[in-house]
C-alpha cells in the first residue's frame, strides 16, 4: 500500500534524512521518502499495522508531528512563529553584549551574565541533543553545536561558546523564515484548486467542496471564482483567465456549448457549468497530482548529496577527533598544544553539518519544477528536469506537435465522374469511431451509413464494414496488403484512399496547417545547444519533407510504422540524450523510449501522462525551448551551490586547521553559505521570457470538403 503521510515541524533538512532513514529500517516498510520542502513523508508499506508504526516513529522524531489534513502554505508571520527564537537571541546577545563593558575584577558578575545568556540560547539545543542521544542518534548539528560550544567553555573561551550557539540558532531562524517563505511562494504558484463550489439543485443553491461535486451537477460560476472542475458551459457567456494552467497571459471566450478547463478563473459574467468529470479525474487534479509528486523520485545530483550527508559529518568529526587529540602527540609540548589544538578541532565540527547542501539542493529542483508548472509545463520529477537539461537530439511527430492537427478535406479525388460524394460518405463512415486525429477532417460530411466490425490498424488505416459491404480507409500499404488494385498518386497534402466492396473509389487530400511558431521554436533549440532536429512521422515522404523543410528540421523519417518510429527512437538515443515530443496517445511507446517524453496537450488524458516526463498543458511549441532553459538552469544553480558549498566548507577547514579562524567566524562562514545557497536556488525561476506562439485556425478560404457540406 502507498500512502503520504503530511508532518509538521520537521524545520531542518539534515534532520528530514535521518527520519527518513529511520523509517527505512521499520520492518514492512518497502521504501520512503522524506520531501523536506512540502513536509510529507511518501512510503510503500505492508499493511496498516506498519502505517502505524511509520507515524510512532516520525511523531517521536525531535519536534516533528504528524498531522491528519494537508498543511496550507499559509503567509508567514515571521514575530508570531518565531517570536520564542527571536527574543531568546536577542536576551541572549544583549547579556553578551553586556560582558563586554563589565570589568574582569567583577568576575562573579561576568560569570553570572555568562551562563544566562549561554542557558537562554542555548538550553533548547542542548535538550534536544539529549533526547537526541537517548534515541541513539548523534553527529546531527544539534549534537555538533553543543560538543563545540562545551569544548570552547572547557577552554575558558565563554565568548565564544555564547557566539557559537547565538550564530547557529540565528542561522536556524533565518533558514526557517526563507524555506518557510518559499514553500508558500513555490505553493502560489500552483494556487489551482478552488476551495469551495455553489452547485445549483431544485432547492436553490448549495456550497460544496470540489471533491463532493458529481458528474451532470451544474455549477454556478461568479465573476473571479476559479471553476472546480471540468465541464461545459450550458448558460451564459464570459471571458476566462487560464494563465494558471498554461502559462499563457491570455483569456478564452467562452459560451453555451463550449468546453471549460477546473481551475481557469471567470473573468467575465456569471456562468452555469454542467461537470462532465469528477475532480478526482478533472484537470486542475491531475496538475496538482503531478506537481506533488514531482519529487518522489530524486535526481542524481540529490542521491548524491543524501550519500554525502551520511559520511561526511562522521568523516569530518573523525578527523576532529585526530586533530585535537592525535596532533599535538607529534608537536613539541604535548600538554601546552593540546588546548591550541582541540580549540582548532572545533572548528571541524562547527562546519561538519552539510545543512547547505542538504536544502538548496532539493529546493532548486522544487522550485524550477513549480516554476516550470507555472507556465504549463509538468515535470514529473528532478530526475526528468536532469534528463531534459541534457538533450541534445530533438525528435518530433508531425501531426498535432509541428502541426495544428486541425485537418480538413482539400480535395477529393474519385476514380469515375460522379462519385465524389459516394467517396467522402464512405471515408466519413469509417472514420465515425477512429481515434486518429486525421478523422476529424471528416467531421460534418454525412457517412454513408453506420460502420460495424471496426479494425483500426495502426500505420495503415481502418477496415470495416458498411452495408454488409467491406471498406478500406487509409493509406497506400492497407488498399496493397488486401489486394485492391489501384495507382498511387502524389499531392503535397496528406493522402487517404479509399476502397468499397474491394473497388478502389479514388484518394483524398487532408491539410494540417503548420504551426507558426514550429520554426522559431525549433531555431531556439539550436540556440541552446540541441545539436540535431529529427521528424519522425507515419505520413507521406512528399508531405514530411515539405513541413520539415517549412520549420527547419535536419533530418525527416517518413512513411514509419510505430515499430519503425521506436527503433529509430532507439538508435537516436545512443547517439545522444534523446527528447520526444509527441501527441502523448498515439506516441507512447516512443515517449517511454526515449531519455525524456514530452507529451503536448497531454493533460487530459492519463495515458499521455503515463508515458510522458513531461507535460505540456497547451500545444504551445515554444514550451519546448522553454522546459529545456529551465531545467538547465535548474541543473546550472545545483551544480554552483555544490561546488560553492563543499568549496567553502575545505577552505575553512585549512584555515582552521592553521588557527587562522576563530571559532565564531567559522560559524558564521557556514550560516553564511547555507542563506546564500538557499538564495541562489531561487534564481532558477529568474532570467526568463516566455514568447507567445500564435497559431492559426483553418484558412483555406472555404475550399475544404467540410465548407461545403455545411
């Protein structure tokens, strides 16, 4: 069984992976993990008996709490949370500050301000080791701190002792206020779900949460309510505002009989919306779903710091332990190095804590992921948006990706005079239950009559049976493979032939207008390093050259099967990090293939989220450049505040081990790099501008075979 389980108070990063260690060794339990940003466990366990135990064990874990209702990002009131921490740092400086005016010959006075401003900073940390070490586990920065601030008060350096913990329990308030501050602002920028939904019912109206709304209940929608969940509006007209699902600053006019998104935002008059899914299967749900489970799975950058968390605060204290006691064996005057050095050791174990890593790395991700979804781009983890960062090859489908998948009927093209309604009706029939975009060219047009035995084939087209007659609808292999003799033609369009009763009636001509952004936006990914541009299609080698020559692509593969398609994808792949971009439905198995799926417009349906790393809740090509900045970007800032992060820490230990840094600046060098990494993981939502795509409707002037039915 998976569960998540939501926690409070877990306030330190290092801590997040003890318990989540802790929790790996509960017998029954097949995995956790510990998500430090959202303070929530996820674990695989057994049975309900080992849930419980999961929960003794994180609600006996230092402060943390496990809570029954998810915890909202409210904004933070930093003197009501923090006032306890603030006010006992400031008793605590201003005692300290005090010593200094106090002569030495007051040495009572000195030792009496001494020891209260050392208790009232100091006592919470110095319990909390305590419980800390009746549960078996020590080196966490609590136990770290406390052996540092005592081994300086051994050496008579109370000052410093005082400076010590006044430094870190002020790094810890001012780690709690940013973390704190950008979980609520990473949490606005998902700020998706409505809270509350007015259905109308025989007895006027009822407020209803969006989980309690069921299929065919019609919803009253006010001018600035979000709708809840996805429906069709069936009274009333209005604007709405669906920036917060595909990014894009932009409204949709909206009317009676048209389709509406959970989660866009009315902008215009009142509406009534019928919801056509439950929330659980709406849209803003599967956003939100997908968001928070982003970070279930860890990029390596991430495994890598859990690694490193686990050896290098023994590691460090270890080699503490052999300065301070196995160094001064070797120098001149054992007894008299032996405070200089223990005094040097202490410097060790003041910067052994890997806090800056452990939270700036996880944070960047957090934060390009949500920023990523802000612009209606779902990452499905930290592992995509690092495999995504590495693209160098850019595979695309055609129809729907390059083009609108907008298809209409150019021209038909019937073997005898006469028959072109004959044709159109009998290619309409066929196409009543496809699936396949392409049988939305046929909208409109009247079948011929109702098609029974439906086989679609994929690669091929579709065969049937209509008046107890057998009809082939498709391309040129299908009509070969069963036997109908007939000539191929060539057309820039999209070919489809037809055959009835085993006579070829003639072909079909289908036009997709191409996307009027697929060249800038292809032209972008070169820019940013993606060393080659591949269409990979089904349709025909005269079609796909003329689209891949109209958006600049460098290589064209026609004319492909879905087994043809994935063992390219295949070959790509070894050649270079390979993203696919495709419809998400018909793509799958390439999706899956590939090093990073990118499904576009997926949103809405759970087998293109399935397959997908990514996905893009509009059509918009220009997310694809986009999604690829922002994940090297993310990729750019872990890397700085790593290399930043341990750079720092080796250079204080050197300068402590030559007694060049005091024990305060050394806490105040670590508080410091651990703000400024936490500072850098928000530039990856900064430096970027989002250009629109316009695309075009059908503009064939009249001429499609869909005109003139109507």
């Amino acid at each position: 069984m998976q569960k998540h389980i939501q926690l409070s108070g877990l306030d330190c990063a290092a801590c997040a992976l003890e318990l989540e260690e802790e929790i790996r060794r509960v017998r029954g339990v097949r995995s956790a993990s510990v998500d430090f940003m959202k303070q929530r466990l996820s674990l695989e366990c057994d049975d309900e008996e080992t849930l419980e135990k999961v929960k003794r064990v994180a609600s006996n874990f230092e402060e943390v709490k496990v809570i029954e209702e998810p915890l909202r990002a409210a904004k933070p009131n930093v003197w009501k949370t923090y006032r306890a921490d603030i006010l006992c740092i400031a008793f605590s400086a201003a005692l300290l500050l005090a010593t200094f005016f106090i002569p030495e010959r007051y040495s009572v006075a000195l030792y009496v301000l001494y020891a209260l401003s050392y208790a009232s900073v100091a006592a919470s940390i110095v319990w909390t080791t305590v419980k800390n070490l009746a549960h078996g586990r020590i080196f966490d920065e609590n136990f770290l701190m406390t052996i540092a601030s005592i081994g300086a008060i051994c050496l008579a350096q109370y000052a410093e002792a005082i400076e010590v913990m006044l430094l870190y329990r002020l790094g810890e308030l001012l780690q709690s206020i940013v973390v704190g501050a950008s979980r609520k602002s990473i949490a606005d920028l998902m700020d998706l779900k409505s809270e509350s939904a007015t259905v109308l019912t025989e007895n006027g109206q009822k407020t209803v949460t969006p989980e309690q709304i069921e299929i065919g209940d019609v919803m009253l929608v006010k001018a600035g309510e979000k709708i809840a969940v996805d429906g069709v509006v069936v009274k009333g007209r209005t604007a709405l505002d669906v920036k917060s699902l595909s990014g894009e600053a932009a409204f949709a006019d909206v009317s009676e009989g048209d389709a509406v998104l959970g989660g866009s935002i009315n902008a215009g008059g009142v509406i009534e919306v019928r919801a056509e899914k439950a929330y659980s299967d709406s849209t803003v749900a599967k956003i939100l779903d997908l968001v928070e489970n982003s970070t279930a799975k860890k990029a390596k950058p991430e495994k890598f710091i859990t690694k490193f968390a686990k050896i290098y605060t023994p590691v460090v204290c270890l080699a503490a332990a052999v300065v301070a006691f196995l160094v001064p064996l070797f120098t001149g005057n054992h007894y008299a190095d032996f405070g200089d050095w223990v005094y040097r050791a202490l410097v060790f174990l003041v910067i052994s804590c890997p806090c800056a890593l452990v939270i700036s790395v996880p944070l960047s991700y957090f934060s390009g992921i949500g920023f990523a979804a802000k612009h209606g781009i779902l990452v499905k983890g930290s592992t995509s948006l690092d495999t995504l960062a590495r693209t160098k090859i850019a595979a695309f489908d055609k129809t729907g990706t390059l083009t609108l998948g907008d298809f209409c009927v150019s021209a038909a093209h019937p073997v005898k005079e006469g028959e072109r309604e004959f044709l159109l009706a009998v290619a309409a029939a066929a196409e009543q239950k496809s699936s396949h975009p392409l049988a939305r060219a046929f909208a409109g047009i009247a079948p011929l009559g109702e098609a029974e035995d439906v086989f679609e084939i994929s690669g091929r087209g579709i065969k049937c049976r209509i008046n107890d007659k057998t009809a082939l609808v498709g391309n040129a292999k299908l009509l070969a493979e069963n036997g109908v003799a007939f000539e191929p033609a060539e057309a820039d369009g999209t070919l489809v032939y037809a055959a009835y009763d085993n006579k070829y009636l003639g072909f079909l001509e289908i036009e997709d207008k191409i996307k009027e952004n697929a060249r800038e936006s292809l032209a972008a990914l070169k820019k940013l390093g993606v060393s080659r541009t591949v269409m990979l299609t089904g349709d025909n080698s005269r079609r796909a050259e003329k689209v891949a020559a109209a958006v600049g692509l460098d290589e064209t593969y026609s004319e492909l099967l879905p087994d043809q398609k994935l063992e390219i994808a295949s070959k790509l792949k070894k050649e270079g990090a390979l993203t696919y971009v495709g419809d998400g439905i018909n793509d799958a198995p390439v999706l899956i293939e590939a090093d990073t799926g990118v499904s576009m417009g997926g949103v809405g349906s759970d087998a293109a989220i399935e397959a997908s790393d990514a996905v893009l809740v509009s059509d918009d090509l220009s997310k694809v450049p986009l999604a690829v900045r922002i994940a090297r970007k993310t990729r750019a800032v872990v890397v700085q505040n790593i290399a930043f992060s341990i750079a720092v820490k080796l250079i204080l230990m050197v300068l402590g081990l030559l007694d060049i840094v005091p024990l305060w600046v050394a806490v105040l060098a670590d508080v410091g790099v651990m703000m400024l990494a936490v500072l850098n993981s928000f530039r990856t939502r900064t430096g970027f501008s989002n250009g629109k795509g316009k695309e075009t409707a059908c503009t064939c002037g009249g001429c499609c075979e869909r005109s003139r039915e109507e």
